[in-house]
C-alpha cells in the first residue's frame, strides 16, 4: 500500500507506519494487528463466560463472521488499484468493526463484576462536588442549550470518518493509518474499561431523579433515538464519546491545523454534552479523556513493537 503523494508521508508521527506481516497471504499493519486480536479477546472471553452472557453462541457466530468480512475486505484492498477507493474500504472496514464489537461487548459487561458500579461512581461525585452534577445542571436546562449540545454529542458520528477522509486527502494513507491506529486503541481501550467497571449510566441507573425533561429540536429528536434505539445499560466508563472525540481533535491539530481550531468548540461542548445529555456521569467523561491522551502517547509504543515483530520475521516492507 503506497502513498498516493509521495514524500508526504505526514512527519515523524505516520512515517513508521507501512510494516506488514502476511499471515495465510493476508499483509497486516498495525491497526489489524489491533482489531483482529480484538476479535479473538473477545471471542475468547464469551467462550470462557459463555454461562454468565444471554445467547452467547449468536454472539460469538456474528463476532466471527464480523471477522471474517474484516479479513475478506482485507484481501479485497489488496486488489483495488485506484488509492481513494482503496483508503475508502480501509476506513470504512476499521470503523464498521469498531461498531460492532461494541455492540457485542456490551452483553459481556458483567462476566467479572457482577454488579454495577454506579452506586461508587456517585459517592465519588458526591464527595468530589458536593452535588451530583448530572443533576445539578437540571438548573441550566434550555431548549437553545439542548439542542447545542445534542449537536455536538451527534455530529460526533459525522466528524469521525469526515476527518479521516481529510487526513488522507491531505496527507496520504501512512496518516490515514496513524489516525486508525490510533481510534483502534482507544475504542479497546474503553471496550476493556466497560469490563473492568461495568457503570449502567444515569437514565439507566437513576432515572427518577431527573426531573426537567432535555427539550430541542432535530439534533434532540436525534440525540434521543440514539439513546433508545442504539444505546444500551452500560457502555459508559471511560465515555467512548470523551476518549475518541480527543484523539480525532489532536489528530487534527497534528495533521490539520485549520481543522483543530473549527473543531474546538465543538468538541470542548461535547465533553459536557456527555454528561448534559445524561448519558455519562462527569467521571465517566473524565476518564474517557484521559483514556484518548493515553492512546496517543502509548500508540508510538505499540507500533514500535509491531514493527520490530514484523521485521523480525522479514514480512516488513516500508
């Protein structure tokens, strides 16, 4: 897979990026790596739990036939000469995946704490603030407010990919890649999280204390059937939204700069929408920042690794 601007490779940041091991005639880079390893974790951890998850034979047969497809879009990107459309199926493959482990992870979330951990995500708050600040901000609840920040919560969907066609429009498929790495990390990252602290979320866990309803208009009405139709119990810490909204942001400014500064309003809003909206407590919110700085400075690491692997058995090519 070459740039299709050559000698512009990003910087420092994506010039690593390329190394690839064959396996069964299929070359995997580094985000592969990633996203199929995912595939058999958690195809491992249902088969291990399989008596404490609902279904778990529909859950494993659709996580496996989820990779097979990754794996078949991997050998058609092989086969697809024209780089936009190559690039194309490569992040829309990456992302696709990322949707659906999420879906499937969430029947997963208490096979090691039994309970969930809302009740110490509030004494926590409680302790912190001296309020519980979901409802403290019940006092700023506007419809022109709502339907800002359920904005900003759901134009998130549309920045994810936009960004990464920008990045690979500007500066090739080697940035293309250090973007998806780098998102494959901080989505397992939260995957792992929503295991090791299984936290249901406001409207789930508490729902009754809420007593203003979240008024707007079309990004509201959006903004709601998001959290009926697709959100579930759980999912929540770290925030998906705060950890992945951080790396697309400096991945703008690292490889966009005009693009960093649009998006800084909306992304700072977003941080608060998280927990305005009620799908988040601020903890929540948070560690999911924290988790999207995390990815980023450990994602050089793992690509080292990875490239030392690869090159250890001759698979590598720059």
């Amino acid at each position: 897979m070459a740039d299709p601007r050559p000698g512009q490779d990003g910087g420092r940041w994506a010039a690593p990026y390329g190394v690839r091991l064959t396996l069964a005639g299929i070359p995997l880079q580094a985000v592969d790596a990633v996203v199929l390893s995912s595939v058999l974790f958690f195809a491992g951890l249902i088969v291990t739990f399989a008596r404490r998850i609902q279904d778990p034979w529909t859950l494993l047969l659709r996580l496996c036939l989820w990779g097979l497809l990754y794996a078949l879009s991997l050998a058609a990107q092989r086969r697809i000469a024209a780089p936009p459309w190559r690039a194309l199926l490569r992040m829309g493959s990456v992302q696709a995946m990322f949707v659906q482990i999420y879906l499937i992870v969430h029947p997963l979330q208490l096979i090691f704490v039994r309970d969930w951990q809302d009740p110490a995500i509030l004494r926590l708050e409680d302790s912190l603030f001296g309020v519980q600040p979901t409802l403290w901000l019940q006092r700023f609840v506007s419809p022109g407010l709502t339907e800002w920040m359920m904005f900003c919560y759901v134009i998130y969907l549309v920045i994810y990919p936009a960004l990464g066609a920008i990045i690979y429009l500007r500066r090739g498929e080697k940035p293309l890649e250090d973007y998806l790495f780098v998102l494959t990390l901080a989505n397992l990252i939260c995957f792992l999280g929503f295991l090791a602290c299984p936290v249901a979320g406001p409207l789930n866990y508490m729902p009754g204390r809420f007593t203003v309803p979240l008024r707007g208009w079309l990004f509201t009405a959006a903004g709601e059937y998001i959290r009926h139709h697709i959100h579930m119990a759980g999912g929540n810490l770290p925030s998906p939204h705060c950890a992945i909204a951080t790396v697309m942001w400096l991945m703008a400014r690292r490889y966009c700069r005009p693009a960093f500064w649009f998006l800084a309003p909306v992304i700072l809003s977003l941080y608060v929408s998280t927990f305005y909206g009620r799908y988040h407590y601020v903890t929540d919110s948070l560690t999911g920042i924290a988790a999207g700085l995390l990815v980023l400075w450990l994602a050089p690491v793992l690509l080292g690794l990875w490239n030392r692997l690869a090159g250890r058995r001759g698979r590598g090519a720059a």
